[in-house]
C-alpha cells in the first residue's frame, strides 16, 4: 500500500507540533483511514497522549525491526518515541537516528493509509531526509515562533524540490491577529500556500482578512484538516 506521509515539522520547540500530530492523526481515524502516529520527535511527547511509555519503538522501527504498534481506543496506531533510560545512557547503548535510518520504504511497511509524523531536532541531513520521504510538510508557526526557524524548513524544502522532491510543504499559521495573519501571509511566500488555524471566533468570522490566493483553507478545527489533507492526498 502507498500510504501518504504528513509530516509535522519546525525546528523551534512549544509552537505545537505534538497537539497538531495527535489530533490530526485522530482526525483521519474518524474520517475512517487507518493512520499510524510515528513519534520521532526528540525528545518525544506523543506517548503522553496515550500513556504508553517512550520505549523508542519508532527508532526501532525505522532501524528495521519490526516492532509492534500501540492501538489506542479510537483505533490509531502510535510507534511512541525514544527516551533513553540511565542504564541505555550508563551503557552507552541509546539510540540514534542517523541520515540512512530514514527510508520511505520503512514508512510503507507500516500498511496504513496515512502516516502521521511528529519530526524535531536532529542534525540536518536527518532532518532533510525526513522531509524527502513526505508527501506533505506541514511547518506550525505561532506569534512566538522565530521567523528564522520557520523559514529555515521552508528553504529546505525549496532545496529538496530542486533536487526533484514531489512533495508539498505549507505554512500552518497559528493566528490570534490581523497581524499574526499579515506576518503568516509573509513567510508563506516560500511555501505552497498558507493554512491558518484561529480559536478566535471575531477574527474568524472576518472573511475578507483570509482573501489571500496564498491562503489554502482557514480552519477552527482540526476536523478540517483532516478533511483537507485527506482531499490533497487524492489530487496528490
Ligand atoms: N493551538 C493551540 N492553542 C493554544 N495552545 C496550544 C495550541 N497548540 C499547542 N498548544 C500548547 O502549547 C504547548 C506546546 O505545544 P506542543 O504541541 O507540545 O508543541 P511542540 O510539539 O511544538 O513542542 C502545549 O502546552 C500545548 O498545550
Ligand atoms: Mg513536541
């Protein structure tokens, strides 16, 4: 089967790439895809949603062990990240992520439909091979969030259409403001295009201030997301 690869990714840590993975992957699963939640993130945080413990089987898995999956109630499948325990660490026996450990081929071994990653912090040929084996990159940024590091993986991502990648990356702009949405619209320049998410119900009911051909779809709930990147998947 060739699932498709969402992958969830900034270098800056706290702009909510955990919460955008654990309900996006919910998300399909109630859209009726079977979705694994793969939990790359270092350090991880996925685990904590299902309270199952960072045993490292998502390094494991793209090692080439075929480790089983957590189920959780609704139906996902979750390979928890990596959180080496003091005799991993005494021993000298943690785990690493290089490079050649990230092969798309690992990714659709896992069988299902979509394939929801949470990817943080490694060097950066890690982190550009994670990127090459996604069919989309979803890159969130708050008001808080450094313009250098958001804009730091959409020039990746430009590199890697260079070199013939044929994936699709979008800003994901967290807004609160007409300013946050103005600043979104300006780093989404280097992007395919600009999804923003508000909570705030005055901003959101302002239409014309999302009137931007950069603009892909404004959503208020990651319900509609799912939707949407289940339909990119489809034109994909
Ligand atoms: N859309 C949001 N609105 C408000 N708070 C959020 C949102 N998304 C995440 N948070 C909060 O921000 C913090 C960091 O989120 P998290 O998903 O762990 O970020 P990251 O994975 O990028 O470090 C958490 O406390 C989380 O509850
Ligand atoms: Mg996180």
């Amino acid at each position: 089967m060739m699932g498709k690869v969402i992958t969830i990714y900034n270098q800056k840590g706290g702009v909510g790439k955990t919460t955008l993975v654990v309900n996006l992957a919910h998300g399909l699963v109630r859209l009726g895809k079977s979705v694994t939640l793969v939990d790359l993130a270092n350090p991880p945080y996925c685990h904590k949603w299902f309270g199952i413990p960072a045993d490292g089987s998502a390094l494991r898995w793209m090692k080439g062990e075929d480790v089983p999956r957590y189920g959780t109630r609704l139906g996902l499948y979750v390979l928890p990240g990596y959180w080496p325990d003091a005799s991993d660490l005494f021993d000298g026996k943690e785990l690493h992520l290089e490079a050649e450990d990230i092969r798309r081929e690992r990714f659709e071994t896992l069988q299902t439909e979509m394939v929801v990653v949470d990817g943080y912090r490694y060097e950066a040929i890690v982190e550009k091979e994670l990127l090459r084996c996604s069919d989309l990159v979803l890159v969130p940024h708050t008001p808080g969030t450094p313009l250098e590091s958001s804009q730091s993986v959409l020039k990746m991502c430009r590199e890697l259409r260079k070199e013939g990648w044929t994936g699709q990356y979008y800003l994901f702009g967290i807004v609160e403001t007409l300013g946050d949405v103005q600043k979104s619209l300006e780093i989404s320049k280097n992007a395919d295009g600009l999804m923003l998410v508000t909570w705030n119900e005055r901003l959101r009911k302002r239409s014309t201030v999302f009137e931007s051909p950069r603009v892909v779809r404004v959503i208020g709930e990651y319900h509609n997301l799912a939707m949407w990147v289940v339909k990119q998947g489809e034109v994909g």
